[in-house]
C-alpha cells in the first residue's frame, strides 16, 4: 500500500473552494494545513514582506497542506509537493461560490486576514482587481500553470477534480 503524501497543494480559481478543501485534506490526514492568503495579506491588503520567507519555511516541513497560489510562491510550493490537487470547478459554479462567498464576508464585515475585511460592494464596478472581477478575467489561468508546473516538476503528481462528486469520491479515498 501506497503512504498517502504528506505536502499537497491546492490549485484552484479564486473563490472554488480551494481553502476549504486544502483544509479537508489536511484533517484527513492529520497534516497541518496553512492559509497562504494569511501569510500573504499584511495590514491595509499590503503583501506582508516575510511572505516568500514564510512559505519558505513551511515547504521545508515534512508534512503540510496548502493552497497553490502567488506567482512568486507557485514554483517554490511545486518543488517541495509531492501532490497538487487541482480543483476545477466548471465556471459558473466558480462564480457562484465567488460571488456568495464575497457578499457574506462582507455583510458580516468578515476579518480575514491582519485586519482586512471584503472592501464595499461599490468596488465592484470601480476596482480592476475587486476579488470577483479577478476570478472572472483569471479564471482559465490554470489550464496553462498546471501542466507547465507538472512539467517543470517530475515528482509532482496530479489529482485533477472537475466536480464536487469527484472531490467527496476522492477524499472518500484518500
């Protein structure tokens, strides 16, 4: 029988669940599992200056769970990973979950990381990276980084789910 592996990362578009299941997997197999967007968003949505050194050091662990994300951090995660889980949700599930994800956080004034909150719903329409506008204009940026990692990386294996019956099959057999 096959170890299950002890360093994963999540890839996914904003908004799929990628914390969620990053979480999920981590308890299922008694890993820690860390927020990256934590490490990343200091006070005022500034990019926290430790963030590369951070992720350095938790990727030198011998077990952890976490979201694949951050161009900087992507090709770092992926040298470390045994296994990235790419979860590709079709696109207006994305969206949906993107869009009701962002309007609880905000309705309830959420704290997500260092002091930040979801900014008003207004800057939807005026701010070019507003979370749900970023999710719609990056929202097929993976087909190209997933095979591109897998190629750069030859240990990294892949789990490509496509829909939420294939993730619950999936941890069911992790």
């Amino acid at each position: 029988m096959l170890r299950p592996p002890r360093r994963i990362a999540v890839a996914g578009t904003s908004g799929v669940g990628k914390t969620t299941l990053a979480a999920r997997i981590a308890a299922r197999l008694d890993v820690p599992h860390t927020e990256i967007d934590a490490l990343h968003h200091g006070p005022g949505w500034v990019p926290r200056e430790q963030f590369l050194d951070d992720v350095c050091a938790l990727i030198a662990q011998d077990a952890w769970v976490m979201e694949w994300q951050y161009t900087e951090a992507r090709p770092l995660i992926a040298e470390r990973a045994e296994l990235l889980v790419w979860l590709d949700l079709p696109v207006p599930q994305q969206m949906a979950r993107l869009v009701r994800r962002t309007l609880a956080r905000r309705w309830h004034r959420k704290e997500l990381w260092n002091g930040n909150t979801e900014p008003p719903l207004r800057t939807f329409l005026t701010g070019r990276d507003h979370v749900i506008r970023w999710g719609w204009r990056t929202r097929h940026r993976l087909r190209e980084q997933v095979p591109a990692a897998l190629a750069a990386h030859p240990q990294l294996r892949l789990v490509h789910l496509g829909s939420q019956r294939a993730v619950e099959r999936w941890l069911a057999e992790l």
